[in-house]
C-alpha cells in the first residue's frame, strides 16, 4: 500500500504539472502585428511561438553606442509594461533572445525586418534609426498589460514612404511644460514620427532662455490675457507665459548616455 501511495502522489503531482502548463499556455495572449502605421510586409508562418520569459535577453552589436540605447529603451518598455526586466548584453545565447542588428540592404535608411521563430526575435535595419523604429512596431504588438505574450512566427518588412514624416508644436502661442513637451516627442516616435519642430518664439511669446538677454523671457514670455477665439475683441483675462530654460532644453534634445554593460556570458 505504501508503494502505492507514493505512486498516487507522483501521479497527482504530474497531473498537477501538467494543468499548471495548460494554464499557463491558455494564460499567454498573442502579440498582433497590425499596428499603427501598419507594416508594408506581415508573412506569419507555421510553427511554435516565441515566449517573452523573464530568462529573455536582448543582444546589440558591441561597441555600438545607438543600438546599445535602444537595447535599453526596449528592456526598461519591457519592464515596465511586463513586469520583465532583460538583461542587456553583446554575446548572443542560443535561445530566448531578441537580437538587435545593423546592416540591412536597402536603400532606404529607415527600413527594418522583423523575424521572429520559437527561439529569437531578430529585428534588422538599415541603420540604428531604422532598428528603433522596429522596436516600435514590436513594442505596439504586445498587448496592453500582457504579463505572457506570445509571437507567433513571422517575417515583418517594412520601410517609411515618406523621408520626411514630421509634426509642429507651437509653444511661442500656447506654453507647454517640458514634461509635456517629453510624453509628445515619445508619442511621436511610438508612431514612427521622424521630425519635431519646436516652434519656440514669435509675436505671441519667446519661450527660450537667452542668458545675455534675460528681458527676452522677462518681457516677452508672458501676456496679461489671450484673446477668445480668431479676432474677435474679446480677452479671457487670464495671464498666460512660460519659458524653457536652457539646461531645460538640453535635457530634451541630448540623448541619454550609455549605461555600464556586463558583457560576460550569463
């Protein structure tokens, strides 16, 4: 009886395995690849899917300092929206990987190709640009708060029809923080936006710190009201104004320095 015993618990502990994985499969949701904008090239194919597992690491080309910032932009999306934290390194594991790649043939500098198959997700560009907009594309195809997504395999090709794919934001009219002006720029790029003017002065403010001019933004970035609607004489009487200082500025426009990687094999 005794031995029988134990093979009743070594049944029912398998059983118990084997619901658990059930569970965890039907648990997984499906990346899907028809973002916005949408891919010129979306080929699924047969196969079993990459798993994002909190083991994944993201490979970039050693020494390159762009594609090292987009490795780190992809794993801190990731973690946040994850809850897994990748580790970031130059040596490439046999498996669960996402493998980031410069040196796609194409003319056009931003077009990228996405391959996924049950072991990696290659994301290859013909230039680092080009990489983080195909981080974009995989980034939009993870569902909202997916804590186990699953890419079914596929093959992605996409490139911009227009070199030149921009947006205006009129601050000199209208002050924005410059939180503000960040969480624009991040939805821009989200959408594969390549260009951001920053319209910065003009009759109806100077929003720009000018250090050997301080009565540029003392004067000139603030107004006592703001006419109520196009020219029609009537002011809603509130004072508006604003101005980025310099160091402000600098903090938007200069990228991040590269973090500290430990490329030892893990």
């Amino acid at each position: 009886m005794k031995e029988f015993r134990n093979f009743t618990v070594i049944f029912t502990a398998i059983a118990m395995l084997f619901s658990c994985s059930q569970k965890g499969s039907k648990n997984r949701e499906l990346a899907n690849y028809e973002v916005i904008p949408l891919p010129s090239e979306i080929a699924t194919s047969a196969g079993n899917p990459f798993v994002l597992s909190p083991s994944v690491k993201i490979v970039f080309p050693e020494g390159n300092e762009k594609m090292q910032r987009n490795a780190e932009f992809l794993a801190e999306f990731l973690e946040t929206s994850t809850g897994i934290k990748p580790d970031i390194t130059s040596v490439t594991p046999d498996n669960n990987a996402i493998i980031l790649a410069v040196g796609l043939q194409n003319p056009n500098a931003e077009a990228y190709e996405i391959v996924v198959n049950e072991n990696t997700i290659t994301i290859t560009g013909a230039s680092e640009a080009a990489v983080f907009y195909g981080i974009q594309t995989l980034r939009k195809s993870i569902p909202v708060n997916s804590r186990q997504t699953a890419f079914q395999p596929v093959t992605i090709k996409d490139e911009p029809r227009f070199a030149y794919r921009g947006m205006m934001l009129d601050v000199a009219r209208h002050f924005e923080s410059a939180d503000f002006v960040k969480k624009q720029i991040d939805i821009l790029a989200l959408h594969n936006i390549n260009r951001f003017h920053w319209h910065l002065t003009d009759d109806q403010g100077w929003r720009i710190e000018i250090k050997a001019y301080p009565k540029l933004t003392l004067l000139g970035s603030t107004r006592k009201q703001t006419v109520i609607g196009r020219n029609t004489g009537e002011y809603d009487g509130t004072p508006h104004g604003g101005f980025y200082t310099q160091e402000e500025i600098k903090d938007i426009i200069k990228p991040p320095p590269p973090k500290e990687v430990d490329l030892v094999k893990r």
